[in-house]
C-alpha cells in the first residue's frame, strides 16, 4: 500500500482547489461581469459610412439619421443645380430612395458623402436633360398676349403668391437669391456644380473631385474661375 501524502500536501491541494474554484456572481464586480445582451449604440453618434452599412441590412433607423443629417444640404445642392424649388424636393425624395435601391454598389469605407452626392449629381444631370427636351411654361413668365411682355407685365408666378404684403428686407432678400440663382446656372455646368460643391456644400478638393470626375488640379483652376464669374455677376449686391 502506498504511503499517504503528507499531510502538509494533502492541505495544498486543498487550497488549490479552493482557489481555482469559480466564484459566485455576486462576488463578481459588476463592469467585469459576462453578460449575453449586446450594448445598445446610439446610432446618431455614428460616421456616415457607419450608418450607410447598417442601411445595406435594411435599418430604417440608420437611414433616418441619414435623412436628418443630409436631407437639408441636399436639397440646397438640388435647388441650386436645378434652379427650381419644387422639381428640388422631388428630387431630394428620389435621391433617398437611391440610398436602398442602390446600397449594393456603396463599398465600406467609402466616403458616404462622395457616393451620395454623386447619385445626387446624376439625378440632377438627369432632369435637366430631361427638361431641356420637355421645356415648361416658367412661372416667371409674361402673360401679355404677346408672350414677349415688358419687366413690368404680370407675370403667372404672380397669380399663384398670397396676396399678403412683405417686409422690404424680404422682398430684397429674395431678389438677390434670384439673381444669385440666375448667376449660377449662366455659370459653365463643370464650374457650377465645382463652386456649389465647395461653398454651398462644404466639400473638400478631393471629394469634389473623385463626384465630379476630373483632377484636384482642375477643381481648383474651375472653382476659381467660377468664382471670378459669379463676383462679377452680383457685383451690384455685394
């Protein structure tokens, strides 16, 4: 028979096992505690690019923070590449829409911002094809009979606006957006959508870039030609 393990031995191994034994939950600290529920994210403090893969499993609620984050300047972007505001809110809906139809061509990390507005550029590219062969009778419009009527004939744009009276500095603040609007789309198209990329949509060199398709180089050379045109346009104003 063999000898028994000393007796010191015997209460090591006891020990030992006291040791390794798990202890109960609640001796555990509570922050180094496993637990089987995921974190709850707060998706509002998630990058653009973020959102956009969980859009790809269709998250209604990582759209919405896209819709919320970009439904203002893209609108803006619209109205100024297409110069009409109701045709701009169509648009911006579409170009929403655009974000599920076409979220399997967005390729993580890609900047969310160049891929959006690139779909967003096409669709206007789009619609002002579309209405350069399918032209419509423009608000600002004469109804003299003639149809070639002075600057002071009534025009239908005024038929359709309330007949209440406006502050003087409403009326200036949007004779200069009209004028502003007009300057714009008298600009080249390149260099129209490079300075509403830049200045109204605060874009860098580089995204405008890679949306609009041509060198750093070429953005720079068009925006400041743009600019130089456009001062010289509403001179007047500033």
């Amino acid at each position: 028979m063999p000898p028994a393990p000393p007796k010191e031995s015997r209460q090591s191994d006891g020990a030992r096992r006291r040791r390794e034994a798990p202890l109960p939950v609640e001796a555990i600290p509570a922050r180094e505690r496993e637990t089987d529920e995921p974190e709850e994210v707060d998706l509002a403090t998630l990058p653009d690019e973020e959102l956009m893969k969980l859009c790809q499993e269709a998250d209604m609620e990582a759209f919405d923070v896209l819709y919320a984050r970009y439904s203002g300047p893209v609108m803006s972007f619209i109205r100024r590449m297409i110069g009409d505001h109701s045709r701009s809110e169509v648009l911006t809906q579409e170009a929403f829409l655009r974000i599920f139809r076409e979220a399997g061509n967005y390729r993580y990390p890609r900047s969310f911002s160049t891929w959006f507005y690139t779909i967003v550029r096409n669709l206007c590219k789009n619609d002002l094809r579309y209405m350069s062969r399918h032209p419509t009778i423009s608000l600002e419009a004469s109804v003299s009979e003639s149809g070639r009527g002075s600057d002071d004939s009534p025009k239908i744009g005024d038929s359709l606006k309330a007949r209440t009276s406006e502050p003087l500095d409403n009326i200036l603040s949007e004779e200069r957006e009209r004028r502003l609007l007009n300057a714009l789309n008298d600009l080249p198209e390149l260099e129209r959508e490079i300075l509403i990329l830049h200045r109204f949509q605060g874009l860098k060199y580089r995204e405008i870039s890679e949306i609009v398709g041509v060198p750093v180089g070429t953005v720079r050379s068009r925006l400041h030609m743009a600019i130089e045109r456009l001062r010289r346009a509403v001179r007047d104003l500033l």
